[in-house]
C-alpha cells in the first residue's frame, strides 16, 4: 500500500477532528442536561442546600440506631432487605451526585452493599448468639462542599464508624465505612 497524499492526510485530520469535536460536544450537552430535584419531585432539605457556603453544625445521630439494628438484623440473617432503608435512598443520590449517570452508580453501590450484607454473614461467627450493641459514628467527620466529591450539594460525611454487637457478653464490632447526612438522617453509601 501507498502512503496517503498530504492532500487527503489533511483532509482526514480535519475529519477526526470534525468526529472529535461532535463527540465532545455530545457529552458536554448530556452532563448539563443532568436531572433536577424538580424533575424527581425531591425538596431538598435545608441542610444540604447547595447555596450554603459554610458547614451546618455536624448532625446528631437521630434514629440511627434503630435504623443499624435492623441493618445488623440484615446479616444476622443474610437478607439485605431488612436493611435497605438505612442505604442512601436513590431519589436524593440523584441530585445529590454532579456525575454522569448517578443512577448507574447508585446501582452500583447498592450492589455492593447487598454483597457486603452476604459477606458478614458469611465471615462474622456466631451471629446466631449475638446481640446488637450500638452504632458509633465516628469523629472522622467531614462537611463536603458542593464539587468535593463529585457532588452537586452539600452533605456531612462521617467514615469508619463501628457497629458494636456482642456474643455471650463479648463485645465486638465491625466497620461502616461511609455515610452520608441527608436532611435529618444519615444513610450508608458503602459498608466496607
């Protein structure tokens, strides 16, 4: 085979380029056509407006213990079902989220919290005589401005908490490794 002439080496340049731009201009229209709490019909809770410029006081714990007893509850008894409402509901992790496709992610979080659900049960022993102890949040706390971590609001994060349980008067515990505070709860977004 021949090499090109200049001529036409140039006009396929210009083609890539042409594709190039298209596509770029494609994927910029799809991230500013992201979904608004408006088009879902969430209101956003005053604590994670996203004028805020300085971070609200860390929230307290609220019903976040009854909410992890039925999360323990979840392993003891490997059905991930019992625990779903302590996961961060999808509705608000859409708006919540300044990425592509939210949604796929969220999926995808939700995935690996039902794995991880199955997970403890199969490693923690003797489930069948523990007791669920407490959720401790941790002090690792951080107020996420808006764009900190891909994000389109504001939220309080808290990583490495401990579930406490006991057996037989032992107490032991395990890692929640985020959650994440929406309006006046807060919600797991990855549990290892």
């Amino acid at each position: 085979m021949s090499p090109l002439p200049r001529e036409a080496r140039a006009w396929l340049l210009v083609l890539v380029a042409a594709v190039a731009l298209a596509s770029a201009s494609s994927v910029g229209a799809q991230r500013r056509a992201r979904v608004t709490p408006a088009d879902l019909g969430i209101v956003v809770p005053p604590e994670n407006d996203a004028r805020l410029t300085q971070p609200i006081p860390r929230p307290p714990p609220g019903d976040l213990a009854a909410r992890a007893a039925r999360l323990f509850d979840a392993i003891v008894h490997d059905d991930p079902a019992r625990a779903m409402e302590l996961f961060f509901p999808r509705g608000p992790f859409l708006v919540l989220k300044g990425i592509d496709d939210p949604g796929h992610y969220h999926d995808v979080l939700v995935g690996h919290f039902v794995r991880d659900i199955h997970a403890l049960h199969a490693e923690l022993p003797d489930l069948d005589r523990a007791h669920f102890a407490g959720l401790e949040l941790s002090h690792r706390a951080t107020w996420q401005t808006v764009h900190s971590e891909a994000n389109a609001l504001p939220y309080w994060a808290v990583r490495h908490s401990l579930l406490r349980y006991t057996v037989d008067g032992t107490e032991r515990s395990f890692e929640v490794k985020a959650l994440i505070h929406w309006g006046q709860r807060w919600y797991i977004t990855h549990l290892r």
